[in-house]
C-alpha cells in the first residue's frame, strides 16, 4: 500500500477493492505472486499456519465447525461468522488471521521492494548520489549501463583498502558477473 516502488503501490492501491471480495489475481499476477520466489514462502508458510491455526481452534472447541457452504467472495471476516452459523468467535479468528498473514508476509514484501527498488542503474545513481551529499561517502557503482572497463575500475575503485570506497552499489543486473 504504502510502498517506495510505484508498480508496487499502484498493483496494491487498484486491487484492494478486490481483496475485500477474496479475488486475488490482480496481486498474484499483477506484483507477481506467482512464481516469484521471495513470496513463494509466506505463501505457502501463510496457507500452513492458518490451516493449522483453525483445525486446532475448532478441534479444541474455541470456535465453531462450518454449517453452511457461503459464496467464495463473501470478505473473510463475515464469512467466517456466517459459515460457522454466527459464531463471532470465528468472526474474531478471521481478523487475527488477516493481522497474521500480513505479519507473515511484510519482511517478505519489504525484501521484493528492496530487490525492485535496487534493480536499476538509475536507482544505484541515485542511492550513491544521496550518499554523498548527506554523508560526504563517495560510493563505487555498478550497473549495467556501464561499459566492462568501467565496471572494472569501479571493482578497483571498491578493493582498495587505503583510497577506495568502503561501499559497492550494484543494480540488480549489473551485480551478476
């Protein structure tokens, strides 16, 4: 929602709509989701913990079973009152879980807005750039958009332990070889 990315922020801000109705492709696919390794794991770890969590609960009495099958876009606080036949047990379980996967999934989300965020040659510039104006730090940079004998004498630049830069900024590209 609130995100330094602006591809992220605006899947998130013109989806919400839909997550209130449980229609999740315009996040699945739209961030993407899918096939994304950084939020495969809360994925999955998200659909174990909350299964778990509820099997426990209603094997332990503290909230009710499922009576009636509802509409699968009935949003998931007052779908769980309703299938448990106006347990607000159940409706209180529903929002803890929300709070919880959003738990699960930010160090997550803030790990794929890291990513995005460092993985164009504009956003080293500029991270380098506001390292030395605030800090008087002159940063090594490494992107893509540099040619070999530059990037060369970035990694010089970085190496040398008496006169070089005590950091490397690389762009996402431009760190792979």
């Amino acid at each position: 929602w609130n995100s330094r990315d602006p591809a992220l922020r605006q899947v998130c801000r013109v989806s919400l709509p839909t997550q209130v109705f449980q229609i999740n492709e315009p996040i699945f696919f739209g961030v993407p989701v899918v096939l994304n390794p950084v939020l495969m794991v809360p994925y999955i770890l998200n659909a174990l913990l909350l299964t778990a969590g509820t099997y426990l609960l209603m094997s332990a009495g503290l909230i009710a079973r499922p009576v009636v099958n509802i509409p699968w876009t009935t949003p998931p606080v007052i779908g769980h009152y309703l299938a448990t036949g106006g347990d607000w047990r159940a409706a209180v379980w529903g929002a803890f879980s929300l709070g919880l996967a959003m738990l699960v999934y930010l160090p997550f989300a803030r790990a794929l807005e890291r990513r995005r965020l460092a993985a164009s040659a504009d956003t080293a510039m500029d991270l380098s750039e506001y390292l030395r104006v605030t800090t008087g730090l002159h940063a090594a940079v490494f992107h893509e958009d540099m040619t070999l004998i530059e990037r060369d004498r970035a990694a010089a630049y970085f190496a040398d332990k008496e006169f070089g830069s005590p950091v490397l900024i690389c762009s996402e590209i431009g760190s792979e070889g």
